[in-house]
C-alpha cells in the first residue's frame, strides 16, 4: 500500500477566502515541514473561491494521527472550522501516482 493522503475540504463565503488561504499557508509552511512522516501538501482554492481543500501526504497514517496532536495544527482546526459553513474530512490510501516529467 501507498502513503496516507488526508484532505480537508472547506466551505465558505468568498470573502472569508483570502485570511483562511493565509492562515493555512503559515501552517503548512512552518509546522508541517517539521512533523515526522509528513511527504507533502497542496493547497487548493476553487474558482468561485467558496471551497479551499488542504490535502496533504504522509508516510503512513500513524504518523498523520500523530500529528493532530501538535498545537498549531489544532489550533488550524478550529480556525478552519470557525471560518467555515461546511467541512469534510476525508482519508484515503494512495495505490497509484502518475507524474509527468
């Protein structure tokens, strides 16, 4: 089996788009690099700028678990949730991965 892919979609006003994407890139940029068995992340925001999905890779899905313990991410938890009309969270385990080169 793959890595553990984890994604967050998140519902929300236009308006509020732009400070949530902000908050969610210093996150990614300062914690997320630091934590054991995390591979990766990618940060989407749709056309209409209601929906912002983070999804984000790891080696396997303990070390993703682990991680929900650290503060700053906890403490993006609730801001996402405090921002948002809607979240889904959703896990998935990765069995193929094409990359163009």
């Amino acid at each position: 089996m793959g890595q553990f892919v984890h994604v967050v979609i998140v519902t929300l006003k236009p308006e509020a788009t732009a400070a949530l994407v902000e908050d969610v890139r210093e996150v990614m940029e300062s914690v997320s690099v630091k934590l054991p068995g995390f591979v990766g992340s990618v940060l989407l925001v749709s056309d209409d700028q209601t929906r912002i999905s983070v999804v984000s890779i790891w080696s396997d899905r303990h070390s993703w678990a682990q991680a929900q313990w650290e503060d700053r991410i906890q403490d993006a938890m609730v801001e996402l949730f405090k921002a948002a009309d809607n979240v889904e969270s959703q896990s998935y385990n990765e069995v193929a991965r094409y990359v163009m080169r």
